[in-house]
C-alpha cells in the first residue's frame, strides 16, 4: 500500500494485459494460410546495466529497441506513473485515449511496443514470456531510477495492478479439439500463418475504432502459430499465477466480452487468494472486450482514475462506482 502521497505509484498489468484485436479470432480455426521462416528467440538476463529509456524508445539490455509513447501530466508534475502493456498483435498507441485523459488526472502514461509487436524490428515472432516479463523488469527498474533516483535490481517493486479483461482464455476453457489442433500445428508446422477468418464475435461497439485497427499497417493481421502456441502457454502461466496476486489490484470486465468467457473469468477468480481485501472487480454490463476503447470508454477511464487517486491516499473514503469487493 502507499504510505504518503508524494510517493510514486507504479501501476503494471499481466504480461497479456488485453487481447485487443480480432485476430485473435484464430480459435475458430477458419483461417487462410501462409508461411513465415522461424526466428529463434533472443535472451535476456535481469540486468538493467545496459539497458536505456529515451523519450521515444525502451532499449532492453540486449539492444532490443521498443517503441515508447509517454503521456505527460500536463501541469508537468505528475503524482503516478502508470506502465501499460497492450495485447496479443496490437500495439502501444492502444493507450492513446487514456493516456491523453490521465494527463489531465497529473497522471503520467508510458506504453511500449513488446516483442515482436508494434513497431519492433521483428513483428509477429514469439520471443517467450521470460523475455517479455524481463523487458517489463527493465523498464521499471530504468522509471524507478529516474524516479527515485535508486535501483532495483532483484525485484518488481509496484504499488498496484490494474488487469483490464485479463487474457487468461487457456486450455482449461478450450475444447479438447481446438487443444488437439493447436498441439498438432505447433508440433509440425510451427512457422505457417493463420489469420483471415474468425468467429463471428464483436470485440467492442465502437465500430468506427474497429475499422482504423483494420487499416492500421502496425495492427498483426495473420499470427505465427508459434506465437499463438507462446500466447496459450502465458495465458495458462497467468491463470495459474493467480493464487499469487497479493498486490494492491483493479480487476475490470465486460459482461458483453466475447473473448474472455465469463467461464474464464470465473476460473481466474476462483484461483484468486482466499483473502481478497486487496483486489477490486468493476463489472460492466455494457462493457465489451476492448473496454478502454469502446464507446463507454470514457468510463472505464474515470473508473481507472478514481482507483488511482484513491490508492495514493491512505484510508481513502471515497468509493468507486459499481465497484464490488471480491
């Protein structure tokens, strides 16, 4: 918990925050296909010493460039600092319209490309959970130490955790055959490509947005089924991590998400600790997946804020909206 308010509060997510774009839709098994060479995998060590954070790029300690929005507080003071991580084949500008509204909030907003995302140098390859969680290490150290002028360098010091429509759809919800084709693919043509199909869902009723993500060139259109397989393992790694989240937590989800399954959700909350006091759940009943994108956005946003605000204030009375307690 924060124990003053002049103290930064460091707010992460799951290694697969959302799963923002309808190419996820590869769970139908409609797809075209296509082929890709592998790319092996790069290494990292958790240590910082080489790693570099500029103003418009994350470099990891192996040299790896990510791409790196940051939304400043606009009175030039920020109070927090909030590290978004976007979702399978999306990218960082995900947080544009939240990170534009915690300006506002003296709320400052970094967001990066992970690997093999975005703007990185190799769109669409796996690189391994490890990797990611390691590049998420980095960079916190890296704001830590420009923060508070120290280092951390054995562990991820956060102050909370904000889970937006967490990606823990793994095999425990999936049909034995859908489990049975991804093994299958995975286990023989690793490198081909899917994508184009999809299930007939609605991931958000902000049609317009939807349309741009489809024009939008840094969007993944077709996944490595390498990567689809790395997905799958993280998300099984999350749910079973579960049981560990002892953090201060925001757990937000739609009632309307066609890709989260209320069967998952419920899963992840039944692996929750006993003792919950320390992990709020807003539910929207017109929340769709992409819920900081869809049309109540806005909503969700203010709802972000206000737990923020309220965690940087010890016994804080003030109470979030349809806010309920685990």
């Amino acid at each position: 918990m924060i124990s003053h308010v002049k103290k930064p509060l460091f707010l992460m997510s799951l290694l697969v925050l959302m799963l923002t774009t309808a190419v996820f839709y590869y769970i139908s098994y409609n797809f075209s296909w296509s082929f890709k060479p592998p790319k092996p995998a790069l290494k990292v060590q958790k240590n910082i010493s080489d790693a570099l954070l500029t103003k418009t790029a994350f470099i990891s300690n192996d040299g790896y460039q990510h791409p790196l929005k940051i939304w400043r507080a606009k009175n030039g003071n920020h109070k927090a600092i909030v590290v978004c991580l976007h979702g399978f084949n999306d990218y960082s500008s995900s947080f544009t319209s939240l990170g534009k509204y915690l300006s506002t909030q003296d709320i400052k907003t970094i967001a990066y490309d992970q690997r093999g995302f975005g703007g990185t140098n190799s769109p669409g390859y796996w690189h391994g959970g490890s990797v990611m969680a390691d590049d998420l290490f980095s960079l916190v150290a890296l704001i830590k130490s420009q923060e508070q002028k120290t280092l951390s360098s054995t562990l991820l010091d956060v102050n909370g955790v904000i889970l937006v429509a967490p990606s823990v759809r793994g095999r425990t919800v999936m049909p034995w055959y859908q489990r049975a084709t991804l093994w299958l693919a995975a286990h023989t043509i690793p490198w081909a490509q899917i994508g184009g199909g999809g299930l007939k869902i609605t991931p958000s009723d902000n049609i317009a947005m939807l349309r741009d993500l489809r024009k939008d060139p840094l969007i993944i259109k077709k996944t490595i089924i390498a990567t689809v397989w790395g997905l799958v393992n993280l998300m099984d790694d999350a749910l079973l991590a579960s049981n560990d989240l002892n953090a201060n937590t925001l757990l937000l989800y739609g009632k309307k998400d066609e890709v989260i399954p209320p069967v998952a959700m419920k899963k992840m909350i039944d692996s929750l600790p006993v003792k919950r006091t320390h992990i709020q759940k807003i539910i929207y009943d017109e929340g769709y997946h992409m819920l900081l994108r869809d049309l109540q956005g806005w909503l969700v946003q203010s709802d972000i804020n206000i737990w923020i605000q309220n965690a940087l204030v010890v016994n804080s009375s003030r109470v979030v909206e349809n806010q309920q307690i685990l």
